[in-house]
C-alpha cells in the first residue's frame, strides 16, 4: 500500500480509468470472463500439481510423502482435464458459486425472520435472501445465467476498486499540493 502511495497520482488516476473500462468490458461479455476464469482455475491447479511434484523430488528422503507426490500428480491431471473441458470448468464453477449463493440466501432469510419482529430491516434481509435464492436457482440450470452472476461479481470488483483508486489520486493530489504549499511558506518564513 505505501508503493501505492508514493507513485504519481496521475499514474494512480489512470489505473483506476483503466479497471473502470475493464469493468465495463466484464459486464458486457460476462461468458468470455467466466472462460478465462476458468482457463486460469486449469492453469492454476496444473502449476500446484507440478510445483508439488518438483518440491517432491528436491525433499529429503525423509520428508517425501508418496501421498503427496500421489496428490500432485493428481492436481495436474485434474488441471488438464479442467482445460480440455472449459465448459464444464465453467458449468463447475458455476455450480459452486449457485451453492455459495443459494447458501447465503437461506441465512439471509433465516437471519432476516428472526430480526423482522424488531426493524424493518430484517424485511429487506427477507428480500434480499429471496433474490438471492431466486439467482442461485437460476444458475443451477442456465450457464449463461451462472456467467453473468460470476462476472458481474467480478466486474463489481473490478469496478469499486477503479472508483477507489480514482477517488484517491485525487486525494493524493490534493495532499501534495497542501504539502508543496506548507514547504513553500516555510521557505518563504526562514
């Protein structure tokens, strides 16, 4: 974060437009998004598979496990089998994000009932975990639906922390220019 701090808050600035426009290329082509996720959850998985399997050989006779070894080259099966079936890394992926927010949604519910009787917030929770319930159903059994969800996830990420970085190179320039003034009268005084 103090790297972050000490560049050029243009240089800041322009991160963040760049990760806006980003955003919006997520939102528009949330399929593409969920493929290259995908892509890489393969990549990732064959590079931990092998990376086990090197450590494996470089350990000392005593520290090999033959499970491990077992557990990498597994991994980069499983890795390859992921990127020869994209689209059943993507349905996968999905699935587990439908899971995730299908879980949510009952707690929010459950959460949301029992706080109804005290605020009305636990109405909106009610809602919300309704929704919630809805979406994750609807992934289940539409893939395009599923990429949306994770891409707009996603693009909502990308899109708040170009936001963030906008908001703060202009902070920062705002900081330098009180300091550049306070150097400058303490100049001008001795």
């Amino acid at each position: 974060m103090m790297k972050l701090l000490f560049r050029k808050w243009w240089l800041i600035l322009l991160q963040g437009i760049l990760l806006i426009i980003l955003s919006i290329y997520i939102f528009n082509n949330p399929v593409i998004v969920l493929a290259a996720l995908s892509f890489w959850f393969g990549v990732l998985v064959i590079s931990a598979g092998i990376i086990g399997i090197v450590t494996w050989f470089f350990a000392d006779a005593t520290e090999k496990e033959e499970m491990s070894l077992l557990w990498s080259i597994f991994s980069v099966g499983f890795g390859i089998v992921l990127l020869m079936n994209l689209v059943v890394t993507m349905k996968t992926i999905t699935m587990v994000f439908a899971f995730w927010m299908l879980i949510t949604g009952f707690k929010l519910i459950q959460s949301g009932w029992l706080l109804k009787t005290k605020n009305s917030f636990g109405w909106l929770m009610i809602v919300v975990g309704l929704f919630s319930v809805i979406a994750a159903v609807m992934m289940f059994f539409n893939l395009g639906t599923g990429a949306v969800g994770v891409s707009t996830l996603l693009g909502l990420q990308v899109l708040f922390t170009g936001i963030a970085l906008v908001l703060l190179s202009f902070a920062k320039k705002a900081v330098l220019e009180i300091v550049k003034e306070k150097i400058e009268s303490l100049k001008s005084e001795i």
